[in-house]
C-alpha cells in the first residue's frame, strides 16, 4: 500500500491503462489507493475510448449513470460465452424465435421439422418440448416461425417439396396450448415468409404474373382460426395489391407499430444527425418539403381470371428460384440460367416496351397516395402509426429498397365485405407511401423491441453503377453492411456496421436473420461466425464461432445476456454473458455480519430466543 501512495499520478493512469481488463475491475480490492483508483471516472473515461477505439465525439450512452459502469456493460453482460449447443436438428437450421415472455423458442431446419424449447429450466439449461414434422403437408423444410403477442400460437413458414424451380410455401398456424394444426395459408413466394398483425391475424402474400417481367403481388389478411370458423364468415380479405417491374417481387413482410417516441433510446451516427437538423431548417425555411419515392405500377386482369391461369403462370414461376433469398433443398439448376432461357424466345426491344408500358399503366391505374400518410409533418409524430414493412425493387430483380406501407385500422381484421365484392377497386393497384433504397443487395431484417428502429443486412453494389440490364444487377461486395432506418423520420441513419462478410454470388445470395435487443444487435454471416455490435456506440463487441454458416440469431426478450444462433453444422448454440456465467458458477452463501460486534450481537440474540423457546430466563 505505501509502494502505491509513492507512485505520482502519472504512473498510476499509465499502470491502470495498462492492466488487462478483467485485473483493472477488481483492482479496487487490492488496497485504499487502488480503490480510489479504479473510482476514478476520468480514469475509466480514457479507458473506455482506447480500448474500445471509440471517437472521443461519441458521447456517452444517455442512460448510462458512470464510465465505469458502461465499460462493465460492454465488457461483461456481452453474451459471448458458449455454455450449451443443441444438436437435436439432422439438418441446417434455417432460423430462431424467441417468444415474447422469452420463456420459449422455436427453431425451423431443413429436417423440415419445427422444434419447441423450454429456457426456464431450475438448472439454467435449456430443453427440448415438443417437435413438429412438416412433412405430411408435402414441405420440403421450415424456414420461418413467429409468436403471437400473447404467446398462444405459432406461425411456422415452409417451402414445397415441388419441382426445383418451385417458389410456393405455405404458412401454418399451430396452438401451444395442445399442439394442433388450426390453419394452413398458401404463400407465393415462399419468401415472403409472412407475420403476424395482431393476436389472431397474420399476413400472406401471393403472386400473379403479367408479362415476362412484369408481376403482381398481392398481400392477404387471414385469420388464424379459418378451420374452425363458418362458412359464412370472412376469413381472408385483401390486405394490398402492388404490381412489380424489372422481374421484382416483394418479399420478407414484417409489421413495426411505430408508437410516439418523444425521446431517442440511442443516439446513431451524431454528424449525420446533426446535418439532418440543419437541412430540415433549410428546407422548412425555404417551402420544401419532402416527396416520398414511388413505384410505377401498372394494371393487371381480375384475380379469378388470374386464378384460372394459375397452371400457365406456374411456368413463369421458374425465375423465382433464383431469384429468391432462400436457399432450396437440393438445387440443381441456377434460377438465374432459368429466367435468361425464358428470355431467349423475348428479345430486348419487347422486353423493353414492356417495362415502358408498365410504368405508363401505372401512372393511370394506381391509387394516388392519401397526403395525411406523408404529409409536411414527418411520419410517425403525433399518433400511433403501424407500418407493413418488406423488401423489393424498381431497377432489378435484387431486393435493393425498403417498401413502407401504412396499415389503417379499419384494415386491421378480416371484417368487411367478403372476398370478391370489391369490384370497383380491383382494377387498381395500391401505391407505396415511402421508399428507401439501398443500393445493394439486402440479405436480412430487424426490428428493434420498440419498433423504433429497423436494421438491414446488405451487400453493397459499387458506387456510382447502373443498371441498364434488369436481369443483370451490378456485383455485390463480400462485406455485409448493417444499416439503420429510422421509423420515425423514414430515414436512413448514415452510418452502417461492418464487420461481417458473405461470399456467394447475386443469383444465389440467401437471407441471413438478424435480431435486436435493447442496446445490442446481432447477425450471422457466411464466414461461420456471429456477430454482435453494441447499437449506440456502433462497435462490433464479439465474433461466436461455429463451423459453418450462421443463418439466424435472437437476443432473449426477457434477457439480452441470453443470445441463440443457429447454423449450417445443424447446431444451436446457446450464448450467456461472462457476468452471468460467473454468477451460475458461484455457490450461493449466507450474507456476512457487517462487523465483529454485529456478529456478536446476532450470536447473542440467538442464544437469547433460543433459551426463551426452552423456558429459561
């Protein structure tokens, strides 16, 4: 202790920036002068920025209450300790959900099977509860699967076991309370996935096509008890219809109840924020306003007579395989060689004229958008709003742009004029309220817990290109970007996350899922690993090793100190932050006395109460 009071200040910040991590946490129970030491925020401050290679602009986390205790965040609750793998799947798992109490998961493989697991077991492990096959509905696998927000019931997604070239699925909804099927919903392409809109009612989509490059897709309503109900009793309603050119679809569907937020849970990219400030006051200076990007949509025949033609129109199905996010069983022909034979018997000028045509229909026959969705005041202020959210395209059959789509609520159920009366808009197509584009190929999707914020995986096109082919998009980059959307604002946040990196080609480039906890996101990639950044400080904290793809992560919603991934080794591994391994590790023991004399005192009133009890005085 005297050799640490004779060391000038100096030194001791030198010694304490120097220590390894874990010994400068507990340096305060050395002795008074360490104590004091490790206390000291402006210690803990130049720490926190070297270790971390933060910008010294960065602020600190607004809810954070020290220096110290935000580098403990950062540095001990990261879920990066491998403390269990599952390997009850046979094959690649495709995808992770948590429940919303975070009492359950599900996980969907390539087994086709959709598995049930407990995480409130007394010794802290997690087991498995109930496993469902998916092969007596002609699946090839499950993909996909979401909790209602009560908990009661599960939407598991599948693909068809049909031809290789195949893009149907389906959805089906099964009770957790005995485990029974209630409901199955076709959904083309199977890579819509599909969700949840409110306890009872989840969202298909379907697809029609046109032309050789032009197609229709048709979002549904369906209720999740359609087996059960009468008859008489709509069920399914027409949520919205859009058209697509360029050979696009729209695809990976979720829905973001964006509530009022008077106050940022986290502050994203500062410079950016700032510019932003000061071009609106500009522009609200000057009489700008903001116009939302827009498709052109064109016109199409009524949906019976598409219906008809369903068996036709499976022929034009086979561009789909590759050109969707998901990877098939056992594919044997590239999807992309499909769509450039479909072409040959079509030349350029055709195809051009039509997408020419497509647009001019479209500016005839599309709904103009209602200007109280986006108006002068940005979206998301002053009322609860719910968003429909997905991903497509204009230039080419790439997913490149972020589709937003305001759900009112009186199309919220499925009450309404039944399946087929609505004549008089079915020659119309639903316009999109706002478009963000991002440049490149998106691979994945998230929301943040408060739908506040919505991160998206992709893969960058080189600066400056463009694309005068359709069918041919420019070369995406290895590099996985994660970029950050604003719900509130619908704006892009400028800075992105790179850390992890994918290798496969456009035609074959599949979706990896991403989750997002309360300060932490989280991602797979094609170079094995996991991958975790802390949101605010926009820094990558740990890489969770596997021994093939990683295809899908989720955070605990009742603890972000609990993370899943799942891979193509046909594992899950089960991840806990070093703070809570520590804990499970150490033997509970009795509270100690505070002192000698309160020890002594509890010893005597002991003795005392039991002499009491025996009868003596």
């Amino acid at each position: 202790m005297e050799c640490c009071r004779a060391l000038p200040d100096s030194l001791v910040l030198e010694i304490f920036l120097r220590l390894p991590h874990d010994a400068v946490l507990r340096a305060g129970l050395t002795c008074r002068q360490w104590l004091a030491v490790s206390r000291d925020e402006f210690l803990w401050r130049e720490l926190f920025y070297s270790y971390y290679r933060i910008p010294r602009s960065v602020p600190r986390h607004p809810a954070a209450v020290s220096w110290c205790r935000e580098f403990k965040r950062l540095f001990d609750c990261i879920p990066c300790v491998e403390v269990q793998t599952l390997r009850e799947h046979h094959d690649q798992v495709l995808h992770l959900a948590f429940s919303h109490r975070g009492h359950r998961f599900s996980s969907c493989s390539k087994d086709c099977t959709v598995k049930l697991w407990d995480t409130e077991r007394p010794d802290g492990t997690i087991s498995l509860v109930h496993s469902s096959s998916m092969r007596q509905f002609n699946w090839g696998y499950t993909q996909f699967s979401q909790f209602n927000a009560d908990d009661s019931l599960l939407l598991v997604s599948g693909v068809y076991l049909g031809p290789h070239h195949s893009c149907s699925g389906e959805i089906a909804v099964i009770s957790l309370d005995n485990y029974t099927l209630l409901s199955r919903v076709r959904n083309k392409p199977y890579d819509v996935f599909g969700c949840w809109l409110n306890e009872t009612h989840l969202i298909s989509g379907n697809l029609h096509w046109i032309g050789n490059m032009t197609s229709c897709s048709v979002l549904w309503l369906n209720k999740a008890f359609q087996d059960i109900e009468s008859e008489n009793v709509n069920v399914v309603k027409r949520l919205f219809k859009i058209q697509n050119i360029n050979a696009s679809t729209i695809r990976t569907v979720m829905v973001a109840h964006c509530r009022r937020h008077d106050n940022p849970d986290l502050l994203l990219d500062y410079e950016a924020q700032s510019q932003a400030r000061a071009q609106a006051q500009a522009q609200s200076q000057g009489g700008q306003q903001h116009q939302p990007l827009l498709f052109d949509l064109g016109t199409t025949d009524s949906e019976e007579e598409e219906e008809e033609e369903q068996d036709e129109e499976r022929q034009k199905e086979m561009r789909l395989h590759g050109l969707s996010t998901s990877r098939l069983p056992q594919p044997t022909v590239s999807g992309l060689e499909h769509v450039i034979q479909g072409r040959q018997s079509v030349g350029a000028q055709e195809l051009e004229i039509e997408a020419k045509v497509a647009r001019m229909m479209g500016r005839a026959h599309t709904k103009a958008p209602d200007p109280s969705l986006i108006g002068s005041s940005a979206p998301g202020e002053g009322e609860d709003k719910t968003y429909l959210l997905f991903t497509t395209g204009s230039l080419t059959y790439s997913p490149h742009q972020i589709g937003i789509k305001r759900i009112m609520p009186d199309q919220m159920t499925t009450c309404g004029p039944v399946l087929g009366e609505e004549r008089s808009s079915e020659e119309f197509f639903d316009s999109l309220d706002h478009v963000i584009d991002i440049h490149g190929h998106i691979i994945g999707m998230g929301l943040s817990p408060d739908h506040r914020y919505l991160y998206v995986n992709s893969r960058a096109w080189p600066a400056g290109c463009v694309i005068s082919d359709p069918m041919s998009p420019p070369p995406i980059a290895e590099e996985i970007d994660l970029h950050v959307i604003d719900l509130k604002s619908l704006r892009e946040e400028r800075r992105s996350l790179r850390a992890h990196r994918a290798f496969t080609p456009n035609d074959e480039c599949f979706f990896i899922f991403l989750d997002v906890s309360r300060d932490f996101v989280a991602s797979g990639a094609e170079d094995k690993h996991g991958y975790i950044w802390d949101r605010h400080y926009n820094i990558c904290l740990a890489r969770l090793a596997h021994d093939d793809v990683v295809n899908s992560v989720a955070f605990s919603p009742a603890d972000q100190e609990l993370l899943l991934s799942a891979s193509d080794d046909s594992t899950i591994k089960v991840w806990r932050s070093p703070r809570m391994v520590r804990l499970a590790q150490t033997p509970a023991r009795p509270p100690r006395p505070r002192n000698l004399l309160s020890s002594w005192l509890g010893r005597n009133r002991n003795a005392t109460s039991a002499n009491s009890v025996n009868g003596k005085p």
